[in-house]
C-alpha cells in the first residue's frame, strides 16, 4: 500500500484492489437486539442469512482486468477492526444501516492517501453525502462504469460521482461472479440474481428499484452457468437465495428458469409476489425444481392498510382478498411460504397487531416476518414522511434496520408501535407458534400430496 506522501497524482498503477463489503445484521434497539436474537422462530433465519456474501463485489471483481490483484473482506463490525485492509485501492458496497461505518473506512483511508470508491443503494440515493469520505461514488448499477472507475483510478483521475442511471444495463452480458474468492467452509449460502427491479412500486421499496426503471431478467442460461460454478467450488452444495425482489411476474421466465433448475439438485429460496400462487403449473414445476420456500411481500392484512401503498396501480390493495387462499394454494404445492408484513403502515391502527397473529393463526405459514415500516432515503416514503414533519431523526441511518421506530406513525405513538411491535413479535416467534406453524405447513404439505 502506497503512502499518501508516495502517490502520485497521475499515473497511479493499482496492484491490489480490496473489495469491502459491510455486512452485519443490524438493531438499534438493545433490547429489540437482545429479545430477537433469542426468539426460535427468528433466530433460524437470521442465522441463515448472516453470512451471506456480497454479490455486487463478487460481481465487480469478475469485471476488473486481469492485471489487478483483488481481495474480498467482509467487514461486519468496525469495532472489530483492529487494521484497514491492506490495499492500493478500496472499493466499498454498502446498505443504509451501516452506512457511517463505511464512511469511517473511507476517512482512514484518506488519511493514508489510499484512493477510494463506494456503490450501492445508500449511496446511489445520497451521493452528495457519500463523497465528503469517498473519491468516487457510483450511482445505479455498478457493471457499467467499474471500467471507467478502474482506468480513472490508474491514470490518477478517480473522483466525482461515476452514474449508471440511463446507460441501462444488460443481465445478458452479466459475468460469472468470482465465487472463488469466498472460503467454500464459511458459506453454506450463497446468492443469485435472476432479475433486477419490480414492475410495481411500493412507497417503501428501497431495493434494486432504486437502481432500474426496467423490470429485467438474467437469462436462464447464463443463471444456471452461475449455479454450475457454485456447484464445481462448493463439495457441498450450498442453499441457494436468489437476490431478487420479484422473481415471477413474469410466468414465463418463471417456468423457464424452474425447470431449468430442476436438473441441477439444488434448494432454493427467492422473493416474489403472491401472483405466482395463480400459476398452478409453475407451482408444480418449482416444488421440483428444489425450491424450498418463497418469500411474499403481504405488507398489511387489510385492505386499508394495503390502500395506496403500491403507487402505480394500486395493485397490492387489489390482492388483498386473495391472500389467505394464496398461502394456502402453495403451501399444499409442497413449498413453504414467509410471509412478511410492514407495521405501521398510515392506513392501518392498533388493531394491525391482531389481525396479523391472526392472519398468521389461520393460514399457517412456515415463516413470518414482521417488520417496521422503514423510510430509507431515496424512496417516495421518506420524501413524503420529511415533507410531513415525520422523520424522528432525519440522518439517523443507523436506525434503518427495518426493526427500529423513526418516524411518526399515523394511527398510533411511536411507543404503541414499538410495544406492540416487540409483543405481536414474542407471541408469533414463540417455540409454540412457530411449532404450529411448522406442523401447519406439513398438514398443507401432506393435503396436496394425497390430492394430487
Ligand atoms: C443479501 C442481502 C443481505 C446480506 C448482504 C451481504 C452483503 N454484504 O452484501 C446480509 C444478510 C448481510 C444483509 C444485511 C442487511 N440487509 Co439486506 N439484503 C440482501 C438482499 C436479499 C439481496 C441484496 C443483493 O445481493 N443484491 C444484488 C446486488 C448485485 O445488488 P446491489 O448490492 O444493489 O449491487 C449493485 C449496485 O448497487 C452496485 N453496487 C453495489 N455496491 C457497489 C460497489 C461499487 C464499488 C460499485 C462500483 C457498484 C456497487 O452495483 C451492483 C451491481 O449492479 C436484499 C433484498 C433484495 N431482494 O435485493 C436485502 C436488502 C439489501 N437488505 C436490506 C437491509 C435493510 C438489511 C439490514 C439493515 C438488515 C438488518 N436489520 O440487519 C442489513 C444491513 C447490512 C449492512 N451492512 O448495512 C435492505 C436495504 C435497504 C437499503 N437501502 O439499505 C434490502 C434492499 C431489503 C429490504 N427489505 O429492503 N442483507
């Protein structure tokens, strides 16, 4: 690594390139720390989730020249950090949550003259704010401008803001992430992304919307040559998510890439609409393709809380008579359900606690997340909410966790939300209901397997 005193300011050659991604799991709240991470029905997902990877760096360096040495570290707590890796360039992807942590780095960084970059969604909303640590601030999708971020890092020129916004990236030409990087004992999960973007757009949605306008697919091709390289690096086979928001709006991709993947042997996981409990077939084909369990975005389970919600047309709010049914049509299809709900959304009040247990109660399914409604900067959600006077701590991203309280509900206190948020989370994360739930899915399970 090269001192400030020793760069030059053109003409810089970089050697090592380390990639650093932030990754821990966060809450605020100590006791919303402590309570969670002991209830069993949550555990078992955040457990499975911590380690996994990031796939933008791993994307990223399949993309930088041969010529440059590149190194993957996770970073999960700076306080664990007793050194800055060793590098001649930093390149950094990060979330909202632990956003200041990146930005600490980065100033470390500075201090020893080491040229920096950062992409993602945090900062492809803020740029502004990330480029009083870092050099260079990437906007959008990374893939189209890491080779001007390179070549400018060598000729000594890295700085400003580098935009992907309307240079529309194609997941055709998408490279094979370097899975080779990663430890094959410290990851039994690993992601991969089908598609990018959703057709509908939520007020709160703070995922790869914020990157494309487009719904776009990788094509199923190129996703089982992903799949294959996992499976040549990994002797056990890791459990697959996919990194998507919405896998199957489209049925047709869907079935494609379903049985695409039934070949292959894996299990897998993925995030889509409650559409896909519709499409009969595709169901079929994806209990065999391995796919153990699909993650729906129910958001409330009434109809006036689901009001306005989705901004282009209306459409959750149009679901919402079909949700129970839909839990129950794939469930019986033999794949598990999670089904997730935002608290405190304007249009519902303190009777949302309720009728989420009960929801739940009723239809069984495998999984239940429940979550704080969360305005993440760049999201239609936190320009209406700081326009209202409503963000508690405007800046406070730390508090983006998706558990922790920072704005003013509409319907009920800051307190009410938090109380019976942690409550409504004791009772459904509770060894007795997550064994119901549990036993409730095989029942569904053992019900379509003496239908069909
Ligand atoms: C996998 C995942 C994780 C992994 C992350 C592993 C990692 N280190 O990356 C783990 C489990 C650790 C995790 C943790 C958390 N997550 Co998470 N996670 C996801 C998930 C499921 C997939 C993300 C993904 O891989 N996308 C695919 C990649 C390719 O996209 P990408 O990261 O945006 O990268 C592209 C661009 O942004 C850009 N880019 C990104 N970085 C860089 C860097 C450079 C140098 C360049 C040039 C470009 C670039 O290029 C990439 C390719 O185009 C999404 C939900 C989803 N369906 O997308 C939620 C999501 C990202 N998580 C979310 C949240 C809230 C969290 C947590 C706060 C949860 C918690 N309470 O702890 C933490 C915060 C983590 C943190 N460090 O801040 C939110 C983030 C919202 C936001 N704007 O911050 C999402 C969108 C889910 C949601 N409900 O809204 N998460």
């Amino acid at each position: 690594m090269e001192g400030k005193d020793a760069l030059p300011r053109k003409g810089v050659v970089i050697v090592k390139i380390a990639l650093i991604a932030m990754s821990g799991i966060r809450v605020f709240n100590p006791v919303l720390a402590e309570i969670g991470l002991t209830l069993p029905g949550f555990v078992d997902r955040g457990k499975a989730i911590a380690s996994l990877p990031s796939l933008s760096l791993l994307t990223l360096a399949a993309l930088t020249p041969e010529r440059h040495e590149v190194e993957y570290v996770e970073v999960a707590d700076i306080r664990d950090l007793d050194e800055l890796p060793e590098c001649d360039m930093a390149a950094f992807s990060s979330y909202t949550a632990q956003i200041r942590e990146a930005y600490e780095m980065a100033d470390r960084y500075r201090e020893i003259g080491v040229p920096t970059a950062i992409g993602g969604l945090h900062v492809t909303s803020l740029p502004n704010e990330a480029l009083q640590h870092f050099d260079a601030v990437i906007v959008g999708e990374g893939e189209p401008v890491w080779p001007e971020v390179i070549s400018d890092v060598e000729s000594g020129r890295l700085s400003g803001v580098y935009s992907a916004k309307g240079a529309e990236y194609d997941l055709a030409t998408a490279p094979i992430p370097r899975f080779d990087l990663l430890d094959p004992d410290r990851y039994n999960r690993l992601t991969v992304q089908t598609e990018r973007g959703c057709p509908w757009h939520c007020e709160f949605c703070a995922s790869s919307i914020l990157l494309t306008d487009r719904y776009k697919h990788k094509p199923v091709p190129k996703v089982i040559a992903e799949i294959e390289a996992i499976k040549d690096l990994w002797p056990e086979d890791p459990f697959l998510e996919l990194a998507d928001d919405n896998t199957f709006v489209n049925k047709h991709y869907g079935r494609e890439l379903a049985e695409a993947l039934g070949g292959l042997g894996v299990h897998w996981f993925t995030e889509t609409d409650v559409s896909v409990a519709d499409d009969l077939e595709l169901l079929r084909l994806l209990k065999e393709s391995g796919c153990r369990e699909l993650l729906i975005g129910l958001e409330s389970p009434s109809e006036h809380g689901l009001n306005g919600l989705e901004l282009k047309q209306n459409w959750k709010h149009k679901q919402v008579d079909g949700y129970r049914r839909a839990v129950e049509t794939i469930q019986t299809h033999g794949i598990a359900v999670n089904v997730c709900f935002v608290l405190g959304l304007d249009g519902d009040g303190l009777e949302v606690f309720d009728a989420v247990e009960q929801f739940v109660e009723d239809t069984l399914p495998f999984d239940v997340q429940i979550t704080v409604l969360t305005p993440f900067p760049g999201t239609p959600l936190y320009s209406r909410l700081l326009r209202e006077g409503r963000i508690i701590e405007p800046g406070a991203w730390e508090k983006c966790t998706l558990f922790d309280v920072n704005y003013v509900p509409k319907n009920m206190t800051v307190e009410q939300l938090e109380e019976n948020g942690l409550a409504l989370g004791m009772r459904i994360y509770s060894a007795e209901a997550t064994r119901r739930r549990r036993k409730g899915f095989k029942e569904q399970l053992a019900a379509g397997s003496a239908e069909r």
